[in-house]
C-alpha cells in the first residue's frame, strides 16, 4: 500500500511543507539565485507539483509551467527522500528517479532540500506517516 | 586557426570559455605534449617533467573539475559548454585532455556517494586544489577484464563464473582491498587517490563489483611502471596494486545493486568526452592537412589545387563537422537527461573515434614524407588516434553492447525521461 493515502492528502502535506520552506528558510532565495524551479510527475498517487521561489502550485497549474529540472517518480520514493533515506545518485541510475534539466543543476537542488528534510519527520508525525 | 561555428546562439560566455581554452590548449598543452611525446615514460613523470607545470595551469584555470557541478566548487559547465572547452582541449592533445579529466573520478565519485564526510574530505577539497597536488584515478580495467566491464546488463555480465582480478571482503567496520589493476588505469602511477572498482560477491561474476575511494598513501597500495606506449604517450596509465589495504566502510559507495546502473551512467558521460576530444583532435589533423597543402607546391601547382587533394581535404572538414554535431547531440541529450541513453553517447565516441583516425591518416599521407617525421604534428596525431579505438570500451565492444541495448530499449519512448 502506497504511503500516501490519496493525492489529496499528498497535496495537503506537501503544500504545508514548500510553504514553510519558503517561508521559514532561504529555500526559496537559493532556488531563485540558482536560476531553479522544480517540477514534480509523481505516480502513485498522482500528483504533479510546481515549485519556485514563490512556493508550490498543483496539477493543472503546475502542469502550464516549464520548470528547469524535472523528477519523476513514484509518492513512496518521495517520501524515503524525504527522511534522507534516498541516495538520489543510487536512485537515479535505477531509474527510480528519471530527471530531466542540466545533471549540474539537479544534482545542485539536493543540498538546497536539506531545510524541508529536517523538518519532514516533524510532518510525518502530524499526519501519522511512517518513518521505519 | 579558428573554425565557424554553426551554432548561431552561442552566448558571449560560450565564445570566451572557448577563446580561454584554446589559449591554453595553443600555449600550454602543445608544448607540454610534444615534449612528453619523446621522453620514456620514467621521465614523464620525473620531478623535472613539463607535466608538473601543465598541471599547475590547467588546475589554476579550474580544467581539472570541468565534470563537476557548481554546488561542491565545480566548473558547472552546460553540456554545450562542456563540449566546446573538450574540444579545444582535444585539440592542444588528446591525452593531456584526458589526464586532466580522470583526475577528477574520486571526487565525483565521493559526490555520488551523497555522503556528506566524503564529500567534505575528498571532493571539496580537489575542487579547491589550484596547484596540481591532488590527482585522482579512474581503477576499472583489469588485466583479465577489459572492456568486459562494459556489458552491463548482457549474460556474461552475471556469469558467477567469472573471476575478477581485484576483491573486497568486510571485515568489521572496514573493507579489506586484494589484488591488481591493469596497466590501463589512467593517471594510475601518478595519483594521490583512487574511484576503484572491486569485485565484493564473487557469486554474481562481475555484477558484483562494487566502487570504493582509496587513498593511495595507505598501508598495502603499490603502483607499477608506468606504461610504455606507442600514442597518447602524454596519458600516464599504469598497474596498481592493493595488499590488504583497509578502507573505513563508508568509502565503498557503491554496492552490488548500485554497480551496474554507476557503470552505464559513467559509459554514457565518458563516451560524450572522448566524442568531444576525439572531434578536436580530428579538428587539429585537419587543420595540419589544410595548412600544408595551401604552402606545399608539387607537379607545378600547390596542392590543394589538384582535384583529387580538394575532395580528401573536404571530406576531413566533414568528418569534423560530422563529428562535432554528434557530440554536442549526445552531450545535450544525455547531460540534459539522468539516467541517459548510453546508445547516443556510444554512437558519438565510435563516429568521432574514427573520424579522427581516418583524419589523422589522411594528414600523414597528404604531407607524405614529412607526415611521417616528428617534425610535423601529424604523426604524433596519428599514433594518438589510434588509441581512441580501443580507450575507454573498445569499439566494437561498444558495438556489441550498443546492439544489446538497441534491443532492450528501441524506440525509446518519450515518457521514458
């Protein structure tokens, strides 16, 4: 069973989580002076996320845009990333992840994430998601 | 001489970084290569060497972390970029361009690692290294397993019957390294560390590799003679050797599941460079061709006046042309997408490959006698050429295994990005 119940509920937290990076860390002036703004394609649920200095916006919106780097992949390894169990270079070349957008810059959004990865465990509990 | 780009967007940047990197491939790579060309192998790399200075400039200018992003103190070129500064490196000389690439494996290896201590003590400060000190090697090839090592995902890639030549068992918290790498490692006699690959589960042949960060200073590591080579005698390459040598766990950053999909992602990279200095390098035999048959006069007239000259003089433009546009492709297909697509970038190294050899004997026999002294450039050309036939995956090895993936994947379907 997928760890996220439902898009919706992927879309709730998820929305919590960019808004308060941007918000609350330099997230979102890193990603504007690295010229990125990131898109999201995950299965399982199905969501499609936008993300830029401004925060996040969702499905139709999101899908209008042409963000810098792309990622793919399914909600179950969205969230093993998120709790920094994820070697995203490992991950990549299985083809659990598919990227696409300079290697350069993906590779450089790994390190800006950093913030909304110690904050994530503090979401999983909130909304009573796994951490094993 | 400079050529036209066909490129029309070239950004103002994109025409500096080349301006730069053919100043320093004209006035520091030439000379150095020309120099190393005629010494023994010993001397090449004697404290008295060229090769020294070379390195000083090349890491003062940042070449020596032109593969690595900006976030740990890379160059961050873009793949158009990164294929015009590879070119005009080829062009100054094939083997130096690559010495000055290989350098960098451990750093970018400890990068993939995504482990934050390995990224601080290795690849931080190589990117920070401006004087030549901290030189890497790339420890793959073994003297019973060459290309082999490039049949991710075909049978005998997963043959347990297959021994490989360099192991690793854990012992506690550490990896214990035994056995030898062949005398092809690149940058081998020369560096301070290593991205080495080691076989550590003999049950899955050589899916069972593994890739670890070694320090050469430590206990049990030893390396061979440099090697005694008839082109590309600029690329220093030699055997090392691993007695018990003990690594801390971490330093094995790729496991068994990992290996593979590490090993078509590096193929898939390293082809588009050799496409790119193979291009130069063909760019540099044309140019020694075009230049003499405008001087040189036979049968009354200059050369590059008779009919048939004009048609082999066009025809090595082509196959610069040709192999210049099919390296850029695959660098702005395959650096622009992860995982990439190995058959574009495997294309790219076997077309540039022989274009440059093809150029190089066309030189040779265009200057005729002069061609074959050491006086001309051509010759030197010629003999480095053929190395990029069998250098990183021997051609029809890449063939082979460029079929096999034509079977896997073909057509590749857009969703696959």
């Amino acid at each position: 069973m997928a760890i996220f119940e439902s898009s919706a509920k992927m879309k709730e937290i998820f929305g919590e989580i960019w808004t308060d990076m941007v918000n609350n860390t330099d997230f979102g002036k890193e990603l504007k002076e690295a010229g990125i703004t990131i898109g999201f394609v995950v299965t399982d649920p199905d969501v499609v996320m936008y993300v830029d200095e401004k925060g996040p916006i969702f499905d139709e919106e999101a899908e209008k845009k042409t963000p810098v780097v792309t990622m793919k992949m399914a909600g179950d390894t969205v969230h093993s990333f998120w709790l920094k169990k994820l070697n995203v270079p490992k991950a990549l070349a299985l083809r659990q992840i598919k990227a696409k957008g300079p290697v350069s810059k993906v590779l450089k959004i790994l390190p800006l994430l950093k913030p909304g990865q110690e904050k994530y465990p503090s979401y999983c509990e909130k909304y009573n998601l796994p951490m094993d | 001489m400079d050529y036209f780009d066909v490129n029309l967007d070239l950004s103002d940047e994109d025409l500096a970084l080349k301006e730069a990197a053919h100043k320093f491939a004209k006035e520091v790579m030439r000379p150095v290569a020309k120099e190393l060309d005629q010494m023994t192998p010993e001397e090449a790399i004697a404290e008295k060497s060229p090769l020294w200075s070379f390195f000083r400039q090349g890491y003062e200018l940042g070449y020596h972390k032109i593969l690595l992003p900006d976030y740990v103190g890379g160059l961050a070129l873009n793949p158009l970029q990164m294929n015009i500064v590879m070119e005009e490196l080829g062009w100054g000389s094939f083997g130096l361009a690559c010495q000055i690439a290989v350098v960098s494996f451990p750093a970018l290896g400890a990068m993939y690692s995504n482990d934050e201590e390995l990224i601080e003590k290795i690849t931080i400060p190589f990117c920070e290294c401006t004087d030549g000190s901290i030189r890497g090697c790339w420890g793959a090839t073994e003297p019973d397993r060459g290309s082999d090592l490039l049949a991710m995902g075909e049978p005998i890639y997963h043959d347990p019957k297959v021994r490989c030549n360099c192991t690793a068992k854990r012992e506690g918290d550490e990896w214990v390294i035994n056995g030898q790498k062949s005398a092809w490692v690149s940058s081998g006699t020369i560096s301070t560390h290593c991205m080495l690959h080691v076989q550590t589960d003999p049950s899955k042949g050589m899916a069972g590799f593994g890739a670890c960060l070694v320090p050469m200073d430590l206990p049990g590591v030893s390396k061979g003679k440099p090697l005694d080579k008839m082109g590309q005698r600029d690329l220093n390459q030699g055997e090392l050797f691993f007695d018990d040598v003990r690594i801390p766990a971490n330093y094995m950053f790729v496991d068994p599941d990992f290996h593979e999909g590490i090993m078509e992602m590096l193929l898939t990279n390293a082809n588009v460079w050799m496409a790119s200095w193979a291009t130069g390098l063909a760019r540099a035999a044309f140019e020694e061709a075009f230049s003499y048959c405008k001087e040189r006069v036979q049968g009354g007239r200059l050369l590059m006046e008779h009919y048939s000259i004009k048609q082999r003089i066009f025809s090595m433009f082509a196959r610069v042309e040709t192999s210049r546009a099919i390296a850029r492709a695959a660098a702005n297909l395959n650096f622009n997408i992860s995982p990439g697509f190995p058959e574009y970038s495997m294309t790219a190294k076997i077309t540039a490959t022989e274009n440059c050899l093809q150029n190089a004997h066309d030189a040779i026999q265009l200057l005729g006698g002069n061609g074959l002294t050491k006086e001309y450039l051509a010759e030197k050309l010629y003999r480095d050429a053929r190395a990029t036939l069998i250098e990183d995956g021997n051609n029809e090895i890449l063939a082979r295994h460029g079929g096999h993936t034509l079977l896997e994947y073909y057509p590749r379907n857009r969703d696959d990005i």
